[in-house]
C-alpha cells in the first residue's frame, strides 16, 4: 500500500489551490483578492499556514502578498485572518502575516474589530485580544469589543463574556458608562460595579499626577491663564466640548478653562465660555501625543499678547496600547492625507461612547496604502 498524507489544517478547496500553483504558479480565480470576503481570507490563510509547513516558499510569498492586500483593501478581513491563524497555529503563536493582521488591530480597533469582525472571531481568538496590552482602544472600547461578540451569539457567548470580562479594568472605565451599559451586560456582578464605582471616586481627589492628563500653559500676556490645567470628565455646563482641561489652584480647580471646541482649542473662564482669552485652531494630522496644539495660539477678546505655549503631558501610567515598544507597521493612513475631514471625524464624536451602535457609519474615499513586504523568515525565526 502507499504511503497517505494526512492534514487536517486545511479544507479540499485549500489543498486544490496549492496544487494548482504548484503546476500554475499562480492561485485560483476563486482565490482572488478582488472580491474579498471572509472565506477568501480563511483560505487564504490556510494556504499561508499549508505553504509554511511544508516549507513551499514560491506559495507562501504569493499567499503573504495576496494576505497584505485583502487587509490594506478591507481591514476588517484582519479578524479572520487572525483568527484562522490562531486556530492554526494557537493563539500565541504569531507569524508575519498573522502579526501583520495584528498590528492592523491594534492600530485600527473601530475599523476591524468593532467594524463586524470580532463577530467573525472564537473564543481562544478573543481572549488573545481582551489580554493585548498594544490595543489602541481604553478600557470601556475593549468592554464594547466583547459585548459586541458576545451578542452576535447570546445564548452561547454571553457565558463566555462573563469568565473573558475578568482582562477588563473596571476602575478605568467613566462612572457614568459603569453604571449603564457596563451594569447591564451583566458580565459583571454588582459587587463589582460598586467596588469599581468607590475606587474612582475615592481616587479622584488625590489622584497621582502620572495617572492624569495636564496641559503646562506658560508665557501668556494674561498672566492668569498661565499654570498646570487637568483634564476633567464631569459635566460642568459647556455640553460639546471633546476635551476639557481645568487651571489648578491651591485648594483645587480655578475657574479657568482650556477645551476643545468643534475644531477649535479655546482659553476661557469656566463660568461664562464667551469670555474667551486665546484661541487655536486644532490640526487634524497631529498624533496622540499632541492633543493640545503648543503654539499657533491667538489673543481675543480678553487677553493680552504674547500668546501662550502649551506642552500637552499624557497620561504615564495607562492600561493598554502604553508599553509597547515595538515600532509600528502600520503605513499612514492615505484617506486622512488626501481628506483631513476624515481624522477630525475619528477624534470627535464620530464614534460616540453613549451608543450602543458598534457598527457606526463610514465614508471612505481612498484605499489604504499598500504595505512593502517583509522578510517572512525573519520574523516567523524571531523570538
């Protein structure tokens, strides 16, 4: 009798496509990246895993590059092709392509995860994610990454959702959300909420410096906007502002304000928004880590010349996406270069914490740019 090959990592169609290139050099139509889909991607990605086991290089350069363009194409099929990989080869383990999708995650959490395709992931896949301390997302996004698995499955995830919410910081999340969508997904006891409820406001008050954000506003001709500004969450009447930053004083908050309004930064009295000191536009291209625009500022109405400098000072000690070390893969976002509209509306209320909607609307109006490969062996040889 002859000798039979066993595997059982791949389906009939996976194992016709590598035979086909074998004679081809080339995939199949029904592999093709123009149409992609969340089957072409599992296929595609047990191709990929099929070419590294049995170490057919010609394939596995052709299934990498065919991977980079359905992800750079329609980002959300980085879920699947995660998720394939992980069943593949165990959550731990991390090709390049599998780190590739990854990244792409991390990098873009609204526009995979919470954009359908967490819905497409199993549980060994999502536990990977909810334990990643590279998402770029806060505590209560990585609740709503959950929730939204969850839900596409009640009677079989919701107790899934329930052990997965133990990776879930609660004392990170706003009280408000705590105690409305947080409470009633009921992954959470309410001993839990409660506990997380105290621990915030016992902290607020002598909360440590590296666990908040500020703003040194130094320079100014109105001398009593100069000083150390803390952003605050609570309502205190101003209703749209995105961000909102308080003077310091000695026995608390002054009454001077710093905030972002539509597209504009403002220097104001907290009681009345209309006595406005000095004013900057905000730059839609800028990264996290210049959330307060240092100069370009102008005196209105009520201050006086020179204008402030401002040095935005993050928070230091956060839960995710704050550690890592690794350089990003991620090549610039081509739809925010060619339209600035596009990143003013990720960084305002376009993706609304009060809804539930995971599925928010999108407009977008060009493709991501493509990726120069990589190096596979190096990185699947990389500790």
């Amino acid at each position: 009798a002859g000798a039979r090959l066993g595997v059982n990592f791949c389906n009939e169609v996976v194992l016709a496509a590598a035979v086909h290139h074998c004679f081809s050099g080339e995939l199949p139509a029904d592999f093709s990246t123009t149409s992609p889909s969340e089957q072409v991607a599992r296929n595609l990605a047990q191709l990929d895993h099929f070419a590294y086991v049995f170490k057919f290089s010609a394939l596995g350069q052709v299934t990498y590059r065919a991977l980079r363009k359905l992800i750079n194409g329609r980002e959300v099929l980085a879920c699947a092709i995660f998720d394939e990989l992980s069943y593949r080869e165990g959550a731990g383990a991390v090709d390049s392509i599998k780190r590739y999708a990854l990244d792409s995650m991390r990098e873009m959490p609204m526009d995979t995860l919470l954009a359908g395709g967490v819905q497409w992931m199993k549980e060994e896949s999502v536990e990977a994610i909810m334990q990643d301390q590279d998402m770029d997302v806060d505590e209560f996004y990585m609740f709503k990454i959950l929730n939204a698995w969850a839900h596409s499955n009640p009677d079989e995830r919701v107790p899934v959702a329930r052990r997965l919410s133990e990776h879930i910081e609660l004392k990170f999340i706003e009280q408000d959300l705590l105690e409305t969508q947080v409470r009633t997904s009921t992954y959470f006891t309410d001993k839990k909420i409660i506990e997380a409820v105290n621990l915030i406001k016992n902290s607020l008050a002598d909360r440590d410096p590296s666990e908040m954000e500020r703003v040194l506003v130094e320079g100014a001709g109105t001398e009593i906007v100069n000083g150390i500004y803390c952003r605050v969450e609570e309502d205190i009447g101003v209703g749209e502002e995105e961000y909102l930053f308080v003077k310091e004083a000695d026995d608390g908050y002054s009454d001077v304000g710093l905030y972002l309004w539509g597209t504009t930064w403002h220097i104001a009295m907290c009681a009345d928004y209309s006595n406005l000191f000095y004013s900057c536009q905000d730059d839609p291209r800028k990264c996290s880590t210049e959330l307060v625009p240092a100069t370009g500022w102008e005196a209105l109405y009520n201050g006086e010349g020179p204008p402030p400098y401002c040095t935005y000072l993050p928070i230091t000690r956060m839960g995710r996406s704050s550690g890592s070390l690794e350089k990003s893969m991620m090549a610039p976002n081509l739809e925010e270069m060619m339209d600035p509209t596009i990143a003013e509306k990720r960084r305002s209320g376009y993706f609304d914490k009060r809804t539930d909607d995971v599925m928010e609307k999108r407009t977008f109006t060009l493709e991501q740019m493509m990726h120069l490969p990589e190096d596979r062996k190096e990185i699947r040889d990389s500790p």
